[in-house]
C-alpha cells in the first residue's frame, strides 16, 4: 500500500446539487414519497393473477411482455425522484396482503426492471435476495443484512468492481420490534466533514481495502482498493462500508494508517449525528428505492416474531445499467 500522505488530495471544486443537501431533520414529510395509483395497482392484480394461473421463472419477467402502460408512467415519476429528486423514493403501497408471495415477487420484478436492469447479487447469479434473520452473527461471510443486528450506514456492495446504481427494498413482513431504517444524504454528510474535518476529509478520497465477503471465484483476490468518495461528471459518488474495511485491512495484512482510522470515525460520527438522517418504519406491502451512490442506508437491531410464517421479511434488487448484470458487472 502506497504512504496515503502521498495521495493527492482530490477535492474538486464543483458544487455538489443541492437536492441533495438535505438532512433529516429539515426533509419535508411527503418527499420521496409515492402512493402507488390504482390504475398501477389494478395491472399489476391483472398480472400476478396470470401468473398464479400459468408460473413462469422470475429471470424470464420482462416489462415488454405485459401491458404496463400506468406501471411505466408511474415508475418515470419514482426514477426521477431518485436521479432529479432527493435520491429515494419510498412508494407506498403494493397489496401484498391478497397476493401470493410469488406473485408479489414477480410484479417488484417488473416494477424495479422499469428503473434499472436487476443485476445479480452474489457470485452464484441470484438475482432476487431475501433480507431476513439467518440467526447467525455477521462476519465471516455472513452479511449483516441477513442478522437481526444493527447496521452501520452503508452503500450496499461497496466493494465490488461495479456496485449497484439503485438499491430496492420491498417489505412483506415486518419484525415484532426495531428494524426502523434510515437513510442519509452523503453530499450533506460531505459538507459538514467539510466544515468540521477539513484536513481528514481528503483520506477519504484515497483507498481502503475492502473485504469482498468471499463473493468471488475461488483462489481470487479477497479485497479490492479504492476510495470512498470520487467524483464522476460533478457528482459526488461514495462507497462505503467501515465494516468491509476494518475486515478488508486485516485480510490484505495492511494496518490501516490513523488519518484513515480517524477519517472513518469522523464522517460515522457525522452520519448518525442528532437529525442528519431520515427514519421511517417499513410497512407491508412499502417499496424503498435508493441512488446507492448518494446515499447511505442503514436498519437499527430488531426482535423478531416466534413463527416463522411471521418473520421480517423484506425482498432486495440491485439494479444498475453499466457493466455486465454478472455480480462483477
């Protein structure tokens, strides 16, 4: 690993959009979010019927296929919300409660598919992940995203070679308690690091070694090295994960230096500072769709209910329009 006291310090001076300059505290209640029209709804009832009636794979849905005039207008106006709005959009709400599982499954399929190619989540291929409690603590490729304990704010794959554009969420089932999400805008996050931190803030434009979570073929490299922040176009464009660099540092066999070490802890503490985040409680049947680029993403520690028909269950796409729809892309 090259001295980082040697790295330039790349802090270009365009503006970063101020749509994007917001903190939780300030949002207003109705942004990002989306009643799904009952035009949309009426469709989407149209289609997981047919397909109650006569299955087909879920890798075969394609919007083309199916009559979704409504479902396309609808899903431009949640794509520009992501792109043009505040980076999410939270739709409320599919009626999950009188479909079958598949065919819920199916219909966020083809709604997610209208913004942004699904792409696969593992190195297997899957391409649809269920975001539930395995019972097993994370670590040792065990995501936290399928234990029922706290999570850092993140950007989902931030240690492949091409994560995800937007990340979706669809709820079916909700925990007994906890699992309350947040969202935060990292270009907010960015200008108070600014303002507060202003000689760590350049680290972050350096490179971490991150831990793959053992994705990847076997006897490959088990880290990849980047930064956390870059900009593209005058965007801001963040991938973050302190957990996958604490794990990637001590699987390259590289300390991680103290500006590092104190760059992270700095802009987490900024993170989850009073107000900076927005928090809402899922719901059955909700959608939550973000810019995995602008935004970080987290859910607090949850207890989840004795049976297991009843359990937290929430249903996860990658999507994205660059690179392969392979995990590497």
């Amino acid at each position: 690993m090259p001295d980082v006291s040697d790295l330039p310090a790349i802090l270009p001076g365009e503006k970063l959009p101020g749509r994007l300059l917001w903190r939780g505290d300030d949002l207003p209640a109705d942004a990002g979010r989306l009643a799904l029209p009952a035009a949309v709804a009426e469709e989407l009832e149209r289609i997981v019927v047919a397909l109650d009636r006569d299955p087909l794979p879920l890798l075969l849905l394609r919007p083309e296929d199916f009559a979704l005039d409504a479902s396309r207008a609808f899903m431009r106006t949640v794509k520009q919300s992501l792109d043009d709005g505040p980076g999410f959009a939270i739709v409320d709400h599919l009626p999950v409660e009188r479909w079958s599982q598949t065919g819920a499954r199916a219909v966020w399929w083809l709604l997610a598919s209208l913004v942004a190619r699904p792409v696969a989540q593992k190195w297997d291929g899957s391409s649809i992940y269920d975001v539930c409690d395995l019972g097993r603590p994370p670590g040792g490729g065990v995501r936290p995203d399928v234990t029922n304990a706290e999570q850092n704010f993140h950007t989902d794959n931030s240690y492949n070679n091409v994560p995800p554009h937007y990340v979706g969420l669809m709820c079916l089932r909700t925990a007994m308690a906890g699992g309350v999400s947040g969202i935060v805008s990292f270009a907010a996050a960015h200008e108070e690091m600014r303002l507060k931190h202003p000689d760590l803030l350049p680290r972050l434009y350096q490179p971490f070694y991150f831990d793959r979570q053992r994705e990847h073929a076997p006897g490959d490299v088990m880290t990849t090295y980047h930064p956390m922040f870059e900009r593209r176009d005058g965007r801001l464009v963040a991938r973050l994960s302190h957990f996958q660099v604490t794990n990637g540092h001590k699987l390259a066999g590289v300390e991680l230096d103290r500006r590092g070490i104190a760059a992270l802890d700095a802009f987490e503490a900024i993170l989850n500072a009073p107000g900076m985040a927005a928090r809402f409680q899922f719901e059955p049947g909700q959608i939550q769709l973000i810019d995995n680029r602008a935004l970080g993403h987290k859910r607090t520690a949850f207890r989840d209910w004795p049976e297991a028909e009843r359990k937290r269950l929430l249903v996860r796409l990658w999507l994205r329009d660059s690179g392969s729809r392979a995990y590497n892309g």
